[in-house]
C-alpha cells in the first residue's frame, strides 16, 4: 500500500475489516443455537443485507477518500507553492549581495584607471572573493535541487567515511590553524557505506566548515561513531560556543542564520546544514542537534549502511 493516497489507504482498510466482520457475523450468528457453523436461509438474508450495506458503504466511503485525496494534494500544492516562493526570495536576496559587491567593485577599477597597482590588486581579490562566495551558492543550490528532484539517479557505491573524513581533516588543515581548533578523529580505521560519495562528502565537509567558522578560537572537534545492526550512529560535536536553544529546531533550514551578518562576513551560503539534513534523509538516516551541557554543539546523526 506504499504508493497508495491516504485516501485510498483508508477506504481500503475500512472495507476490509467490514467484510471480516460481516462474513464472520453471517456464517457464526447461530453457533450458539446449533453448536456448529451453518449457514441457512436466515443467513442468506443476512449476507445479501451484509453487500447492500457494504455497496453503500462502499460510495460513502470512495466519495470521502476521493474529497480527502483532493483535500491533501491542494494542501500539499498550497505547501510546495509558498516554499518555492520562499525559496526564490531567499535565493534572490542572496544572491543580491555577491552580485551587487561584483557591480561595485569592477566599476569602481573601471572608473579610475588612475589607481594604484596596490589597491587594484586589492579590489580584484575583493572581487574574486564574492564571485567565489557566489559560485559556491549556486553549487549549493545545485546539490539540494538534485536530491529534491533527482535522487533517484543519484549513484550509490561503497565509500569509505574514514578516509573520506581523513581527506577532509587534511584539506581544512590550515582554516584548523589559523582559528587554533583541535579536529580528534575518532573514527574506526575502516567504514564502509554504501551511499553516494558526493552526498557523504558534503555532510562531513558541511559540518567541519560549520565548526571551523562558528565554534570559535581553541575549540576541540570531535568525530565518532557507533555501529548498529542497520545503522552507523555519528556524533559531531565541538567545545566551541554553541548556538541559543531557540535557534536549534530550525538550524536545518534553508537559509536560516543565527548570526545573520556573522555567516556572511564568513563566506556562508545558509544552505550548508540544509544540504547535511538532506543528504542524511537521502541516505536513510536521521539528524538531530543539542546543545552541549560544557557548552557547544553536538549533531548526531545516523546513516544507513
């Protein structure tokens, strides 16, 4: 019954625990007169009264189902239609800033041809900034645009999740640094899943990007996990400052900030912890925050193996 609507779903079952009990009322209504199942001309009365009702019931029942399928795709085409609204001016707005930055900046080279090779070379890095920070928006609104749209052609393959979090380690080894945060890799020596290897990339990527900008200076992150029979359970968790309880029901969200002017002076897209909750979902898994009792931030999460 997967691919059936609620509506569907529920005339279905009604009907059938109704012809149960209709057959079993028929065939077993004398069975204290006589000791013994029969069926005469009584319960022939009985079963043709038993369809008629079912045949009724049956058209109250299909004429409902059909007004609550009807009910929930309005709902649903309501819902899809105000988030892709929201979505649009979210992606507008953010867009905006990089773009405008860009305007300015080369204008700015444009109109004064008398600078100085310093501060052209300053303008351009200051431009190349934005378009990198602009690049990696439209990167992240491609990836969840292919799980909402094309997941299903997403290709899965064993991926090793311990050498994939040690290249990550590696290539954030001076951001680690430069903010002096301590990454303790926890991680057995192999861990295998099958899933696809972009998506399990872009969890750990987003959440080791998302502790580098925001756990603050000294922090300590730290990687584990756990094996259950059909899961791997990962905890992700950092010593840094943490995020207001308020803000961790929707941390998930597209575009959501907690620091709005903070994630942009960092380069973020407010996509990145999106882009983790999906990909987990896609991979069977689920994902949950909390607030560290010493201060900062755990997720856990689980992926299918």
């Amino acid at each position: 019954m997967k691919n059936l609507s609620e509506g569907r779903k529920m005339f279905i079952s009604v009907m059938a625990i109704f012809a149960i009990y209709a057959t079993v009322f028929v065939v077993f209504e004398d069975f204290d007169r006589h000791g013994m199942p029969l069926i005469d001309s009584s319960d022939l009365h009985l079963l043709m009264f038993a369809a008629v009702t079912m045949i009724l019931l049956a058209v109250v029942l299909y004429r409902y189902a059909h007004r609550m399928d009807e009910r929930i795709r309005r709902e649903q085409d309501l819902k899809q239609t105000e988030t892709r609204r929201q979505m649009t001016q979210n992606i507008s707005h953010e867009l905006k800033t990089p773009v405008a930055s860009i305007m300015g900046l080369t204008e700015t080279i444009l109109d004064n041809p008398q600078l100085s090779d310093d501060k052209r070379l300053e303008l351009t890095r200051r431009t190349h900034a934005q378009a990198q920070r602009l690049s990696h928006l439209l990167q992240d609104i491609s990836t969840l645009n292919r799980m909402d749209y094309a997941s299903q052609q997403l290709e899965h393959a064993p991926v090793d999740i311990s050498q994939l979090v040690s290249d990550i380690i590696y290539e954030s080894d001076s951001a680690c640094d430069k903010r002096q945060l301590t990454v303790n890799n926890q991680l057995p020596d192999i861990l295998v899943i099958k899933g696809n290897k972009q998506l399990l990339y872009s969890i750990f990527r987003n959440l080791m990007d998302n502790a580098i900008n925001y756990a603050g200076e000294g922090a300590i992150v730290s990687i584990s996990a756990f094996e259950t029979t059909r899961y791997w359970r990962f905890t992700f968790s950092d010593t840094g400052q943490g995020i207001p309880a308020e803000h961790l029901p929707h941390i998930f969200e597209r575009f959501y900030r907690v620091d709005k002017g903070r994630s942009r002076s960092m380069g973020g897209t407010g996509l990145g912890l999106a882009i983790v909750k999906n990909a987990v979902l896609h991979h069977g898994g689920t994902i949950q925050a909390m607030k560290n009792q010493a201060g900062g931030l755990t997720i856990e999460f689980t992926l299918h193996k």
